[in-house]
C-alpha cells in the first residue's frame, strides 16, 4: 500500500483545481440500526444510511477560480480530494454549508470551508 504527505494533496471543484489549499478533511459516517430481538441478552445492530461531510482550509485568493466556484449555500457541487497530484482519494457531490475568514497579523488571511456531502462518496481508498 502506498504512503501519502499531506503536503501533496489537493482538492478540485469539477475539473477545476482550487488554489493555495492548506489542508482538506473528509469524516464519513453511518447510522446503526438496532434490531434486537426479544430474549436477546446482547443488543445486535445492522448498518443504515451513510453519510459524509468535509473541510478545506486555505489562504484566501479573490482571483482564484476554483475558491470563487465555492459558493455558502451553493446548490450541489462536485468535489474530488486527492492524496498527490494523480490520486483521487474521495469523490462526491456536496453543498457548501459555512465559509469563515480569518485574519491576524503577521500571517495570510484564510478562508475556511465546511461541506455536506449529498449523496454517496466513492473511491473510498479502504473499501
């Protein structure tokens, strides 16, 4: 299995790559369903609905195509977060769900996305 530095990830928005990214998270969930039975003596589970929602952090750039695609409250939006340059590590749609912007002195202003995926990820590197 190959190994990946965080230092040669990126993320794209369609085609298109978003500029000065300083890091991208994807955190995948799954609801549990009970169904134990009665005269059990151990609670049983079986797996729901999936989901997914993401991150990406990075340094704020008003003529950068792929940051200007990410609109708060955008309809769905097709992302893709890669490990390197080549590989495609989560693909999916999403909505744009909160943009923050930070400032402090001495350091570049950043910009901070949060996303709600709609619908199933793939390319899930575990499955």
């Amino acid at each position: 299995m190959a190994t990946y530095k965080g230092d040669g990830g990126l993320m794209k928005v369609g085609t298109t790559t978003v500029g000065e990214v300083l890091s991208w998270s994807v955190d995948q969930q799954s609801d549990v369903i009970e169904d134990t039975a009665m005269g059990a003596t151990a609670k049983t589970f079986v797996a729901g609905l999936t989901s997914w929602t993401g991150t990406c952090e990075a340094i704020l750039s008003d003529s950068d195509t792929g940051q200007l695609l990410l609109d708060n409250g955008s309809t769905q939006t097709a992302l893709d977060f890669f490990f390197d340059s080549t590989t495609s590590a989560y693909k999916g749609n999403a909505i744009v769900t909160g943009i923050s912007s930070s400032a402090s002195i001495g350091d570049m202003i950043k910009v901070s996305l949060s996303f709600q995926g709609t619908g199933a990820i793939t390319t899930d590197p575990w499955s």
